[in-house]
C-alpha cells in the first residue's frame, strides 16, 4: 500500500474527496499561459502558421542581428586588452539570448512531434471526461501541478530575472535624473559603440534610446521563449508520469472484476495504454534531445561564468545574482522532471506485480504477465545525444563542473 501511494504522488483520501467535479479541457484551455507565450514566442506547433512563423523568425533575427554583431565586436576588443571581466559579463548575455533563436528553429524543425504531443494530450483530456471518478480525480492533481510549476514557478521566476535588467536599469536612470545632480542613463546592458573609446559615448543620443529599445526586445524574446520551451518539457515529462499512475490503476482496478473476460479486457486496455505512454515518451526524447545537450553544456559554462562576475570583486549586483540562481534552477528542473519519470517507471513494474494478477484464472492473462513485467523493468529514461542520462546524479555533476570552471577563471 505504501509503494502504492508513492507511486500515486502520497495523494490523500481527502485530496481525492475535496476535489470538485471536473471538465478537462483541450491543451491551449488547461495550459493557458503556455500556450500565450508558445505563440508569442513563434513555438506553438500550428500548422497553418507554418510558413508565417518561419518567416517571422528570419525577420526577427535579422532585426536584432545588429546588437549581437555589436556585442561581439566589443568581445573582440576587450579580448585584445585581455579584459575578461568584460568578456565574460558580454557572454552571460548573448549566450541566452542566442539560444532562443536556436530553440525557435529547433522549434520548427520538430514542429510534426511537436504537434503530436499537443494533440496526444488533447485526446487524452477528451478521455478523462469518461473515466471513473477516482481515475479523474488523480490526472486532475497531476495537471494541477503541471500548470503549477509553469505559472507559479518557472515563469515568474524567468520573468523576474530576465525583466531585471531593463528594470533597473530604468529605476536607476529616473532616480538618478531625480536626485543626482549630474544625472547619468543607466544601460540595460552596457555596451560601448562600434570603434568607439570613448565611454560616455553610451549615454549620447539616439545610440542610448535605440539600444535601450534593442535590449528590452531582446528580453521579452528571451522571456516568452524560455518560459514557453521549458515550460513544455516540463508538462509533457508531468503527462507522461500521469499516463503511468493511470495506467497502473487501470491494472488494479481490471484485476479486481469478477469475471474473466472483463479482466481479459482490462489487461490488453493497459497493455494498449502503456504501449502509447512509451510512445509520448520517445517523442518527448526526440524533440527535446538536442536542446538537452545544449544546455548541459552551455549551463555548465554560464553559471561558472555568473560566478565569477558575482565573486571577481566588482560589486555586488542583484541583476547577475538572481540570473545565476535563475541558470542553476534552469538546469535543475528538467533533471528533477526527468529523474522523476525515471523513477516512476522503474515502480511500474513492482506496481504490474502487486496488482492482483493472481486472482486471474484466465491462461491469456497469466501468460501476458511475465512479458508485462519484463517490458516495464525497461525504465524510461530522458538523454542528451543517448550520452548523458538526466537525473538529479547529473545535476550534482553539472554544479560541480560549474564550480571547477569557476575555480580555473577567477584570478
């Protein structure tokens, strides 16, 4: 009973009582905030908009071409004047921001899976208006939660951090024209002018005014792509986790019916059932797999990057601050996400076992069991590139190689 409950996410007897009748609804009307910002961010798979959002996003990345040119310029320059500081608070910025370019045309080169996955999820909701109610009540909790992590946690908090900087930056420009008697415009991201020495050059007109509008373009792009793309691994990985609880308690519930053909039944329901959560699993491994890679990489390198900006002496800053601890939980969530289907699918197969399966009398259903239990013995597991397999061991081993990069920068 206890691995039972476990397994069913420690729900309540209560938690199951307390809930109200429910009417699932279709992917864009459950996910809301999701679905705002995948199609704001030119990553909501419709396939009628195929040809617009390709367009768009070749449009928007020639317009905001020019800041990353400039940006690089500015590397180039500090690297001859060895000034690493610089280089590296340069490629905190536009490694993120690059990197939601790449997930836009990753976006739309998987859009086929993509859309497979939306619309798994909207023929599975259309199911559970049918189901029993104890079934109902837990994929209710499970999407709860899952619209939970998105719009209470992982959106706000990319929000917050991203939206830091032109914020302060605006705060800090009006206090300063408030107060001070030499007011000074302070920069979201400071960046001298092509060729320029001269640092007071940044606050000249117009270069001042049009990267200012530059940068907070940049941020929202950042914002509304980081929130929905992560945010829709997350959901799908919370999908898969709910298919397993579910199809487990389809087992339990066919195992316990009187009569034999009704258990029969049963069993080749969950056979079918489980047979499409491998499915939505593998899709979620093959649209998500190169993106994974990245940022196990590149998250490596940004947070012992964000480290050595906090730690190098120049200040504290609350902007870089609240980005590290934003780079750190960016990296954890798909490791916990993953790490938790991991989990739940190696249960599986202790949960086919204590099902109940010994009341069956039918030599169908006992012949299928030990081919039930060998499959679910397989455990599921999220990759990158088949190498790194994400769970919470990776992400101890990311913080840790994060720290050693920081250990070989700092001076």
């Amino acid at each position: 009973m206890n691995l039972k409950m476990n397994f069913l996410k420690r729900y309540t007897e209560e938690d199951l009582v307390n809930i109200e009748e429910h009417n699932f609804g279709p992917f864009h009307k459950v996910y809301q905030w999701l679905t705002f910002t995948l199609t704001l961010g030119l990553l909501f798979p419709n396939p009628a908009s195929e040809r617009f959002r390709l367009t768009f996003i070749i449009v928007l990345l020639v317009t905001i071409q020019p800041l990353a040119v400039m940006i690089f310029i500015d590397m180039y320059k500090c690297w001859q004047e060895r000034d690493i500081f610089n280089i590296i608070r340069h490629s905190t910025i536009i490694g993120p921001f690059l990197g939601a370019f790449f997930k836009m045309f990753l976006m739309y080169w998987k859009r086929v899976q993509t859309k497979s996955i939306v619309d798994q999820i909207n023929s599975d909701h259309e199911a559970f208006n049918h189901l029993p109610r104890k079934q109902q009540d837990i994929a209710f909790l499970y999407i709860k939660a899952g619209v939970r992590n998105v719009e209470r946690i992982w959106a706000p908090l990319v929000s917050v951090a991203i939206m830091m900087f032109p914020g302060m930056a605006v705060i800090l420009t009006l206090y300063s024209y408030t107060f001070n008697d030499i007011p000074k415009k302070y920069m979201i991201h400071e960046l001298n002018p092509p060729f320029s020495t001269d640092p007071e050059d940044m606050s000249r007109s117009p270069y001042f005014e049009v990267l200012f509008v530059y940068e907070t373009g940049a941020a929202i792009i950042c914002v509304l792509n980081y929130t929905a793309y992560d945010g829709l691994f997350g959901v799908a990985t919370n999908h898969a986790c709910m298919k397993m609880s579910l199809c487990c308690v389809k087992l339990n519930d066919a195992f316990a019916c009187e009569d034999q053909e009704e258990m029969y039944r049963g069993v080749l329901a969950f056979i079918e059932e489980q047979q499409k959560m491998y499915k939505f699993v593998d899709l979620i491994q093959e649209i998500f797999n190169i993106w994974l890679f990245a940022i196990l990489m590149s998250t490596m390198i940004q947070i012992g990057s964000l480290l050595f900006h906090i730690s190098a002496g120049y200040g504290f800053d609350l902007r870089y601050t609240l980005f590290s601890f934003t780079s750190v939980v960016h990296i954890f969530l798909p490791c916990k996400h993953a790490a938790t289907l991991k989990s739940m699918s190696t249960e599986m197969a202790t949960m086919i076992y204590i099902s109940g399966w010994e009341r069956s009398r039918d030599r169908r259903v006992l012949r299928m069991i030990p081919f039930m239990l060998a499959r679910a013995q397989v455990p599921n597991y999220i990759t990158a590139f088949g190498m790194f397999v994400f769970d919470m061991e990776l992400f101890v081993f990311i913080l840790r190689t994060s720290y050693s990069m920081y250990t070989l920068i700092r001076p």
